[in-house]
C-alpha cells in the first residue's frame, strides 16, 4: 500500500517492515528560541516504552462518570496560550449545551494529554493524527469528529522543509545532515517522514542523518526560519496559521516535499462519560455556530479552510495512520 503520495517530483512509495530508530540524539539550538528537548536515543527507547507501561495500567472502568466540570485540551502543537483564547467561544457553547463547567488545560506534550485521558484527569480533548490510535487503545478515546471546509474538505500534508541557502535543494541532500523531528507521536512531525526516508530514499536516522526533536510543529517551523535547523518535518497546516499571523516569514521557508493529505486533529471524549453527556458533548459540535467565531478566524487559514466539524469513522479515516504505525511496528496492546 502507498502511505504517503508523490511528493514534489518524486513517485509514491510504500512502507514496509521500518524498524524504530535505535540511536536518536539531540543538540542544543540558539539560546534564542530554545528549541532543541531531548534525548539520546537510548531515551527515546526508555520514553516509549515508559509511556507504553504507563498506558497498561489503566484503571479498569466500573461504571460510567458524570463530571461537575470538564475539562477540555486542545492538541499541544502550538503556543496553549494562543488557543485557549482560540477555544473560548466554543469552550461557552459546550458549556451551555452540556449546563456543566467547563475548564480549558493547557497540555504542554502529547505524552501529558494522552496520561491526563487515561487518568480521568480530562473528558473533552482534541488529539492529533499521530495520537489518535493510541489514544482510542489506550486512553479510552471516543473520535467522532474533525474540523472540514463547508464542502467537507479536510486535512494537511506532511512537508520537509528548509530554508533559502541551505544547500538543501531535494531530499536527497538531507543526507549527512541534522534533521527537526517534533515528538514521537507526531504522524507528520516523526512516523510518516520517518517512514518516507528509509522506505523511499533509504535513508536511516543516525546512520544517514543527525535526528532532532524540537517538541513541537512551531519550534520546527521557527527553527528552519532561524536558520537553528537546516530541515525539518512539519504539518503544513500549521505553518498555514503561522503565516497568516505574521508569525513567521513565508519567504525564509522552501518546501522540498509535500505528501498525500492526511486526516487531522480529532475531537472526541472519553468512553466512560455518562452516555447522556457525551450525547450532549457530541451535539454541542454539530451544532456550534463558526460565522464570526474565533475558531473559523484561526483555523480557516488552513487549506482546505476549517470551517465545521465534521462526522468522522475512526476505522476509515485513521486507517492510513494506522498502516504507517504498523510498519514502524508501533504497538496499541495496552491491556
């Protein structure tokens, strides 16, 4: 099966038998940005795997929950302080319809989002295209939406991008060279690129390239606008946003490859919510009102513009997510 389409100039390729990385090391970047987190790649090991063991022990559910408060988390890809505000006028309407309190937790890491769903610590959450699979296995989460255009458009593209200068032309010449993942759960910030590399120019981390992990889409973006990163692996959409607030400068960035689209964030709750509240949670989506709000001035910079949510099926949309993780042999048997 292709997972990711041509990219600019390039043929499809398929993913097959990819291996996790075993040696993933990371370098400070400029003081000024403080971009670079992490770890050797011994540590990336001992990170999955601790989060893995951490997923296992998941309390056995005896009955179903009926919150005096949500608590909601908007996928840690950007600045949380940028998208409470973003969220507020939603946050008002799911309050209003569900006659519950409703709390915006600003999540730092996917790991803390995915650990606060499985804890009971958060109900209401939208998880991005990476964490999804993991989320619904071992977190107990619900999907059943994502945002769309009006004409039920949807989703992003993976980019590998670098800047004017660089001496970076193709991705043939990221060889030798460091590359900014985002996190280890990120679809198009880790795996999908991931899988691109060793599968369509066998190119393997640490013996081809020098793997970096910036924690988040827009500390890669900023990075390779910099000049910190010489090439990174980012979502499109939100370099989208960032343009369009002026953020960062469109002109300091080249794409050197674009994928097929994949499915984007996904919203949903946790199972064991009482069913009459979930029934409220979901209606309260399907029934927000975008005309004016800060949610379409945020996310209709996106191409397709986001401008509704839409009804999504977990086994249909989140398939070719799923194909990419069985390749790189990510595991969801959490129980």
């Amino acid at each position: 099966m292709n997972f990711l389409a041509a990219g600019i100039g390039q043929q499809p390729f398929a993913v097959d038998n990819l291996a996790l990385f075993s040696k993933i090391k990371q370098e400070p970047m400029s003081q000024s940005r403080k971009l670079a987190t992490s770890v050797g790649l011994s540590a990336l090991a001992l990170l999955i795997i601790g989060l893995v063991i951490a997923l296992n022990r998941r309390p056995k559910v005896s009955g179903y929950v009926d919150p005096p408060t949500l608590i909601f988390a908007y996928t840690p890809v950007e600045d949380p302080a940028v998208y409470a505000k973003v969220w507020d006028g939603f946050l008002q309407h799911l309050k209003s319809v569900t006659g519950k309190r409703v709390q915006f937790f600003p999540i730092q890491s996917n790991a803390a989002q995915l650990e606060a769903m499985r804890a009971g610590r958060l109900h209401v959450a939208g998880f991005n295209t990476g964490s999804t699979p993991l989320a619904v296995a071992c977190a107990g989460f619900e999907p059943f939406a994502m945002m769309a255009s009006k004409k039920k458009e949807y989703g992003y593209e993976m980019e590998l991008i670098t800047y004017p200068g660089s001496g970076i032309d193709r991705v043939e010449d990221i060889k030798g060279k460091s590359l900014a993942f985002t996190t280890q759960t990120s679809n198009s910030g880790f795996k999908a690129p991931s899988a691109l590399l060793a599968q369509r120019f066998n190119m393997i981390a640490v013996r081809d390239y020098e793997p970096l992990f910036s924690g988040k889409h827009d500390n890669s973006i900023l990075g390779v606008a910099n000049k910190d990163y010489p090439v990174a692996a980012i979502a499109n959409s939100v370099k989208a946003r960032m343009i369009a607030r002026k953020v960062v400068n469109p002109e300091n960035l080249i794409v050197i490859y674009k994928s097929e689209r994949f499915p984007t964030t996904s919203y949903g709750y946790v199972s064991n919510l009482e069913p009459k509240l979930a029934a409220k949670i979901k209606t309260a989506f399907f029934s927000f009102n975008w005309e004016g709000s800060a949610l379409l001035k945020e996310f209709g910079k996106s191409d397709p513009p986001q401008e509704m949510f839409m009804p999504i099926s977990y086994s249909m949309h989140w398939q070719v997510v799923r194909d990419i993780d069985k390749a790189m042999k990510v595991s969801y048997d959490c129980e």
